[in-house]
C-alpha cells in the first residue's frame, strides 16, 4: 500500500491470494447455494419437445407460400384456446380462467413456452416447453392435429359450397332433360315414329322401287304422300331428339363434376409431412443447474473480494 492511496494493483493481487482459502471456500459456499436452489423443490423443471413439419395441401387456398400459410393457421387464437382448454393450462398456471386478465397472462405464458417458427428450408418448427415431458410432447402432437382439424373444416366447408352449386346445376339438367324426354316420347307415339331414320329410309326405297317398276301412278302417289307426311311430322322429333342428346351430355358432365365434389369431400387429407417427430425427452431445459451453481459461485466468489476489500479498506483507515 502506498501513502496516498489505498492499494495499488500488485498489493491487490497479493491481498486476494493471501485470502485465497477463505474466498475459494465462499466460491464453493456460492456454487453449492446455486445447485440446492436450482433443485426442483425450488425451481420446478421444465422439459421441451419439438418437430418439425413440411406443409403439404395447401396451395389451393391462397397466393401465399404454404410455409406462410401454415404459420398464419398455426397463430390463430382458436388453436391456442384449444390448447388451453385440453391442457387446463389455466389451472396449470394458476390462473382463474373468470379473471378478465387471465387471457393476456395465458397469451404470454404462450409466447414463452410455444414457439413456432419457420425453417431455413420452408418447413416449420413447433416447440413446447413444459413441466412434464410427457405432456409437452402431447401438446406438441395437438397443436399438430389441431392445425389439420382447422384446415380440414376449412377445406370441407369449401367443398360444401361446391358439391350444392353442382348438385343443383346436375338437378337442373335432369329436370330438363326428363322434359325433353317425356315430350320426345309423346312425338313418337302420336306419330308412329318407332325409329325414324329407318323409316324414312326404307319409304324412300320402296318409293325409287316403285318409280323403276313402273307401278301405277296412284301407288306411286299414296307412298310419296307418306315419306312426306312422315318428313314432317319427324321434323320437330328430330329437333327434340338433338336437343335431348346435347342435353344428356350437359347432364352427364354435372353429374361427373358432383360425384367428384362428392368424392373429395368425403377424402381425409393430411397438410403436414413429419420431418422431425416429437420425442420424449428427459433431459430438463430449465432450469439450467450447472449455470446456476457457476453463477453461484462467480457471486460468492465477488461477494469475498468485496468483503476483503472492504475488511482492508476499513483497517487502513483506522492505521
């Protein structure tokens, strides 16, 4: 120590490793607080579980990437209560679910124990941190099924829509078409029109047959009066029987739409691909005990150089 200060650096070194048993023994004091009180009976603690998932399925429903997609549908508040509700986390963080507050303490209970975040590769991660691991790999498996439940609603709610506009445009087309049959039905009976094309064709023979033979003038004149009457009773017939067969094509293309609305509706689709399951890990997150007792240590290890400063610092005033 000099006269005019009350220690320099080389008297400081020599100072501390003159007290070097005491200060190494308030270091090991501190470190060992940090590891009784880092104990589960002071600090309860917590376990993580994770995956990681690939979204598939998703590109019919918006211009957005389906990484994007999949984060917006992850971040909805609809999950996050069925969460809640499933896990009793409002019980499980001691809060009164009737308390006006209790949603914002749970929002951030969330945001410190649900993390899901996007991929360098466009999948996402969904991590979980709980006080068992157990059941933080049960929340990491339903906030998984959660997001499909609420993309398949989505989805068949979609679907529904579709399968009435093509329910209803396939009735339609049969109401018409079932008219034009009935009236199709009534030319035929009315006129004699078994099969038309055949009739016609086979008057015509017999009218060419009879005009080579020489046959009389009035037979001649009686069957040329039948192709034409026939001619033109067939003409509306023919007209009918166009419309009937562009109709049942119109019909048939209705129906084939529904029964495929039909068919998606009824198909279960999965819009996540596991990278990376949720394990169970037993390993503890938090707290972590070997920081804590080093932190320990590095304080009771300042709280001696403190004590010796201050020891030295009052006996050379005194001196």
């Amino acid at each position: 120590m000099t006269g005019n200060s009350f220690i320099d650096n080389d008297d400081l070194v020599g100072l501390l490793w003159s007290w070097k048993s005491r200060l190494l023994g308030l270091a090991l004091l501190g470190g060992l607080l940090g590891a009784v009180f880092s104990a589960p009976y002071f600090i309860p603690p917590l376990y993580s579980s994770s995956a990681v998932v690939y979204p598939i399925n998703l590109q019919s429903f918006s211009e957005e990437s389906p990484t994007k997609q999949m984060l917006q549908f992850f971040d909805s508040d609809d999950l996050k209560l069925r969460l809640a509700k499933d896990f009793d986390l409002y019980q499980a963080t001691r809060l009164d679910s009737g308390d006006p507050g209790a949603r914002r303490e749970l929002g951030r209970y969330l945001a410190q124990n649900l993390r899901i975040e996007p991929t360098e590769y466009l999948s996402v991660e969904v991590w979980v941190r709980d006080g068992s691991a157990a059941r933080a790999r049960a929340m990491v498996d339903s906030v998984l099924s959660y997001f499909n439940q609420q993309l398949e609603q989505f989805r068949r709610s979609q679907l529904r829509q579709m399968v009435e506009q093509s329910r209803v445009q396939m009735l339609a087309r049969r109401a018409e078409l079932d008219s034009l049959q009935k009236l199709h039905d009534q030319l035929r009976v009315e006129n004699g029109l078994l099969n038309y094309d055949i009739q016609v064709e086979r008057l015509t023979e017999g009218y060419a047959n009879l005009l080579s033979s020489g046959a009389p003038a009035a037979r001649v004149e009686q069957l040329e009066k039948q192709v034409l009457e026939l001619r033109a009773k067939g003409g509306q017939f023919l007209e009918v029987d166009a419309r009937m067969r562009s109709l049942l094509g119109l019909w048939l293309e209705a129906k084939a739409s529904h029964d495929k609305n039909m068919a998606e509706l009824n198909r279960q689709v999965k819009f996540y691909q596991v990278v990376s399951s949720p394990s169970l890990n037993p390993l503890k997150v938090y707290p972590t005990r070997w920081l804590l007792s080093v932190l320990g240590a590095f304080c009771g290890l300042a709280f001696g150089v403190l004590l010796v400063l201050w020891m030295e610092r009052k006996r050379w005033k005194q001196a």
